[in-house]
C-alpha cells in the first residue's frame, strides 16, 4: 500500500497541472486579440501559443494514480485538451489566412482603377454576410445560409465519429422544416447540389451512430404528395420525420436544428412567403426560445398518438425544462 505522503503529491502536481491549463488557455485568448490587434507582440504570437499548449498537453497526459479517485477526471483532462488544440487550430488558421488575405489584396492592387474598385466593393459585401453574435455567428444570404448549413453537417459527422470512437452517447439533431420543401427534392433544379450533398452527410452521420429527427411543418392538415416523397426517403435512410400543420403549432419566424447535449443551435429566419432563407444563426448555447419551440413540438405528438421513438426518454427529460 502506498503511502499517504505519495497520494498527498500526485494530488498537488493534478492540481497545478489543472491551474496551468485553465492559465494558459486564457492566456492563449490574450494571445489571439493580440494578433488581431497587430501590437508588437504579434510575431511571437503563434510559436509562444504552441509552446504553451504543448507544456500544458505534457502536464495533462501525466498518469496520476489519484485520477481513478477524483470522479469526471477524464472527461475534464478531455475537454481543457480539447480547447487548447481548438486554439491552437485557431491561431494557425488565423496566419494562413492573414497570408491568403495580403495576397489577394496585393493582386487586386496591381489590376485598372475599375477592377480594383469593383472587387473591393465585392469582397466588402461578402464580409458584411458574416458578422458575430452574442453567442454565435450569423450569415445573411440565402447562398451562405445553405452553403453554411452544408458545412455544419460535415461539421456534425466529424464530431459524432469522434464520440463514437470514445464510445459516449451519440448527436440527436432535432430539427424543424417549415418553409419551402424545394430544398428536400433532388428534381428541382434550383436546390439540386444542395440536396444532394446535405443527404448524403446526413447518411454519413447516421452510419456512424448519430441520430436525427425532423418535424415537417405544412399548410395543409396533412402531409402533401411532395412532403411524404420526401419524408419516404429520409425514414428509408434512419431519420424518424413527423409531420405537423401550421395550425397546430406555435407561430415563429424560424425553422432550427437543435442540440442540448451538445449546447448548440442553428436557427434559419425565413424571407418573404417561406421560399427564400433570409439568413442562418449558429450559437454555443441552449437557446430559450429555440428549447420552447421544440418542447412543445415534443408534446403536441405526443397529444396527437404520434410520439417521437428515437430519442431515449432520458436523453430528452434531461434537457427538457
């Protein structure tokens, strides 16, 4: 058996590794508004970064006998790694993009007086479709708005094969549709690529585990022809669909996909008469109204005899008020 004093100092070394993470992580977000802010310190920005993460991964991989004694200890070695390769990630992506950005600036520059006007103004606009929000980003733009929920499921497979491989439960994407159903139909020409591309990551991300349930949301009491080819398909791929009218549901102005396990929100606002995304709003948090808006979604099929069967009852309860 070993002595008290050898559990007393694997205690104290967990403890600075733990003080040492959290010191640096912080210190990595000074780091990065230092690089945005171009002060002197900026050269040394991303070696300096890197050596704290690496100093900080070597204090969190040391194999402390106490860790088997301290409950959650592994998920929290997990989640501070996590944030530090995430930065690090950040900060190199933020020089390659400095790099790419100097470059197509100094292209532009070298063009006609109209050219190089025109392509200011073009790469202004772009940049006005991203801004930041409280919690998240928001993208204007029918185009950016598909574009992004495109990526967010490529996004969304890499993140469900990573909690398969580590064995924890499984994403439970809950998602809405209201507005037009174009976008599910191969046939139309308009939303083709998009269709496409947005079935097949979503069969990816039931093959390695995750889950998806998407409540249709119609004008008519029940579904159309359109709406039950659709809603075939996606049932033959794994995705439990409901289907609900307008009338029985309450009114907003947004169709979301919803995770509270993972504190994630992706809201789409709808433009004039539902054909047209206006914009897309991701945050990191349980957003209030999107939560209300899928609870009483929840009860509604459950009041009609028609309750969703792929989300355990306590993966829902858990989260639900």
């Amino acid at each position: 058996m070993k002595p008290k004093k050898f559990y007393s100092s694997r205690l104290f070394f967990f403890l600075i590794s733990i003080i040492v993470a959290f010191g640096s992580e912080a210190m990595m977000e000074y780091l990065i508004e230092d690089a945005l802010q171009k002060y002197n310190l900026t050269q040394l920005t991303i070696p300096v970064a890197i050596a704290i993460g690496i100093l900080t991964n070597i204090a969190l991989i040391l194999n402390f006998d106490i860790f088997e004694k301290i409950p959650n200890v592994q998920k929290l070695q997990e989640d501070i790694k996590r944030e530090i390769d995430s930065t690090e990630r950040l900060l190199l992506a933020l020089k390659e993009e400095e790099t790419v950005i100097k470059d197509i600036f100094n292209r532009i520059n070298q063009r006609n007086s109209i050219l190089k006007d025109f392509s200011i103004n073009l790469i202004g606009t772009y940049l006005k479709g991203f801004s930041n929000t409280s919690y998240g980003i928001e993208l204007t733009g029918e185009y950016w708005a598909l574009r992004t929920y495109m990526e967010f499921w490529d996004f969304l497979v890499k993140v469900q094969i990573e909690k398969e491989a580590r064995g924890r439960d499984c994403v439970i994407a809950r998602c809405t549709h209201s507005n037009d159903i174009s976008i599910w139909k191969e046939s139309d020409k308009a939303y083709k690529e998009f269709s496409y591309d947005l079935y097949r990551l979503q069969r990816e991300f039931i093959k390695h585990g995750g889950k998806i349930v998407r409540v249709f949301i119609g004008e008519d009491d029940a579904a159309n022809d359109d709406y039950q080819e659709v809603m075939k398909r996606m049932e033959q791929m794994g995705i439990e669909t409901k289907y609900l009218s307008q009338d029985e549901t309450v009114e907003r102005s947004f169709d979301f996909m919803y995770m509270p396990d993972e504190e994630l929100a992706m809201k789409w606002i709808t433009g004039a008469r539902g054909r047209r995304l206006a914009k897309c709003i991701i945050e990191a948090r349980v957003d209030l109204e999107v939560k209300s808006a899928w609870n009483s979604l929840w009860d509604k099929l459950i009041e009609k005899g028609d309750k969703i069967e792929s989300i355990p009852e306590y993966r829902e309860h858990d989260k639900r008020r």
